[in-house]
C-alpha cells in the first residue's frame, strides 16, 4: 500500500497562525496550525465520526507550580476536530459527522462502522520545568469503533509527541515567545498523531477484525459477527 505524506506548510506559518493570550500570571494557547493531507488508497466504506463535546473543547489547565511561574491553558479543541476530518477524510471514501451518539433506539443512517475519539491525556513540558531548553507536548488517544447501532466493535490506544525543533528555540530566545513554541510543539504532536494513524490503522484489532468481517461477507452473506476485541495499544 503506497502511501505519501505531504507536508506542504512551514513551521513559520504554524508559529504565526497560533492565537496567544497573555494576562497577569497565565499564559493560554488556542493551538492553531495547518496539517499535510494524507495521500492513501482510500477504504470503500463510509466512515460516521462523532465527536463529544468534550472532544471539540478539549484543553488542559496547568496551575503555576511555585512563585515565579504562570499558569498555563492549552485548548487543542478546534485543533484536533480539523486533524481527524482531514485524516478521516483522507482514508474513507466518504465520511458522515454525527451529531449524536447513535444508539439501538436512534441508529446512524448511511454509514458502515463509526469512530469516536477520545483525548485521554495531554502533557507538556517547557524549559522552566525541566531545565532543558524544549519545548514538549505528548498525548495519548483512545478511538471507539462501533456500529451504526451504537454496538461496540472494540477501541485502540495510541500516542503522539511533538516538540519545538532547537533552531527555533534559540529563536525564541531571541524574542519568539513561549506560547509560540507549545503550539508548535502541540501541532508537531498531532502531526504526529495523524502520521501515526494513517500508517498503523489497519493493524489496530478492532479495525482488522472489522475488514476481515467485510471480506467475509463478500464471500459468504451468512458469515457470523465477529467478537469484540479488547483495548489495545499501539507504541510509535
């Protein structure tokens, strides 16, 4: 399976597209950023996406750990809903965004298999935590696969990491600022993460049982349902 990932856009124009607010003792990111298109011989399926509210507003708050240091708000939300559509986008024929969970009472019309994504953690590192002059932001995610009754298929985990490569960094001594480098290192992240998926989805369990589910049917239009796997973790 050939696959290219194009990067089309430099880390300039991710430091500058970045929203940056600054007030008395807090720094906040509203991470913004532009991500490669993946270019991968597509499923023929058509994919249902749901996203939480959760999900769409995601961002973490980090108290200032001592005097001398600011509190730090990271939003990833907007972010990560315009990642997954590309990447969903980009590996299904066709994708369909839920508004609703669907359910054995209110199923979803039009779609084959459903993924929901979870961000389970997101950390971060700066230099005046570590004493080192990086700038670090790891996730790890959790994908629901389910059917178009809301029946479960099974979930995966996977992680992600992106930092603010060093020419940059001097750069920010130079006067760039600390909230330019974490939303470069959280857009290096999800870069991260959508490389990571496109290239390893299909040997997640409850994918692969999945596709082997269709291929059966293919053949066999009596072929039984396949059980549900349990959660697993794909390591980068």
């Amino acid at each position: 399976m050939a696959l290219l990932w194009v990067y089309r856009n430099t880390f300039k124009l991710i430091m500058l597209t970045g929203l940056f607010l600054s007030g008395c003792g807090s720094n906040q990111v509203i991470v913004q950023g532009d991500f490669p298109t993946p270019l991968i011989e597509k499923l023929n399926q058509t994919l249902g996406v749901y996203y939480e509210d959760e999900f769409k507003s995601h961002e973490i708050f980090d108290e200032a750990r001592s005097k001398g240091q600011a509190d730090w708000q990271i939003r990833t939300g907007e972010a990560q809903v315009r990642l997954w559509n590309l990447i969903f986008s980009g590996v299904f024929s066709k994708t369909l965004t839920l508004s609703e969970r669907p359910s054995s009472e209110k199923p979803a019309d039009g779609v084959d298999v459903i993924i929901i994504p979870h961000v389970e953690e997101l950390q971060y590192a700066i230099p005046s935590h570590t004493q080192v002059k990086v700038y670090e932001i790891w996730m790890r995610y959790r994908f629901e696969l389910i059917n178009a009754a809301g029946e479960p298929l099974g979930d995966w985990k996977m992680t992600a990491y992106g930092k603010t490569p060093q020419n940059l960094v001097m750069g920010i001594e130079g006067g760039q600022s600390k909230e330019e480098a974490i939303n470069l290192a959280a857009i290096m992240a999800l870069r991260d993460a959508g490389a990571h998926f496109v290239t390893s989805f299909r040997r997640a369990e409850p994918i692969a049982l999945w596709l082997d589910g269709l291929s059966a049917r293919e053949d066999d239009p009596n072929e039984r349902k396949f059980s549900q796997p349990e959660s697993i973790e794909l390591n980068q």
